[in-house]
C-alpha cells in the first residue's frame, strides 16, 4: 500500500468548524459511514488514501486541498499528485507510462529528467517544471 501525504489535522478541524459541520456531517457529505475516520484524520492518526477523497472533503469545506496537507519544505512527487487530485493511475495516463513507473518515481525519484518529461508532469499535475524538477530529486 502506498504511503500518504501527512494531513494537517488542525488544519482540518478548524476548516470543519468554520464549515459548522459536525465530524459526522463531512463523513456523510463525502460517501462515509461515520465521523470516526474524520476524528482520526483530526487528531493526526490517518489521512484520506486517496487524492480524490482529499479533494472531496476540501470541497467539501470550501478550502483549497494544499491547505489540508501539511507543508512539504521541497514537496515530493506523492505530495504533488495528491495537491493536484491526481491518482497513480491517472498520472500513468496523462505520461503514457505505466504505473509502475510512477511509483518508482514517487519512491526513488530520477536523477536526470528530460525537459520533456518535466514538461509533461508539471503538465499533468497543474504546477512548475521547478517544483517537478525538485520533487523527482527528493
């Protein structure tokens, strides 16, 4: 199983609050059972597994899903992806690659990216060929 980015639980819980939704009303509001898995995300203990579940619950509270996320100094490739509410399949999509070769990006990065393929990640996942450039390094 893939690893998350780290969610900002305070982040989280004051955006639910000024949303004046109970943790049971965003559950509901994105396809949950309960507010149990929203209490854990709050107090640090998970995270959404995927970048669309992320976006959801940002849309959710009307706030941007970076600002769910808890900051990366230099953001990886993961980080990126789930920012931008893209999952490894569809960012294996819009590269013509196979997934695979995502994860491997996302777990080892690459040394010497093409300009082309920095081109199409950034492309792709809605940000700078610097920031791409940055996250396949780290």
């Amino acid at each position: 199983m893939e690893t998350v980015p780290a969610l900002d639980g305070n982040a989280l819980r004051t955006a639910r609050e000024v949303a004046c939704l109970s943790q049971n009303e965003l559950a509901k509001l994105v396809g949950l059972a309960g507010g149990g898995r929203v209490s854990r995300w709050e107090r640090g203990e998970a995270g959404p597994r995927s970048p669309q579940l992320l976006h959801s619950v940002a849309r959710a509270l009307g706030v941007d899903a970076r600002d769910l996320l808890l900051p990366e100094e230099e953001p990886s490739l993961r980080w990126l992806r789930f920012a931008a509410g893209v999952s490894v399949t569809e960012l294996a999509a819009g590269m013509q690659c196979a997934v695979s070769t995502v994860k491997r990006w996302e777990a080892q990065g690459l040394a010497a990216p093409s300009e082309a393929l920095v081109a199409n990640l950034a492309n792709v996942l809605g940000t700078s060929h610097d920031r791409v450039r940055r996250a396949l390094r780290s």
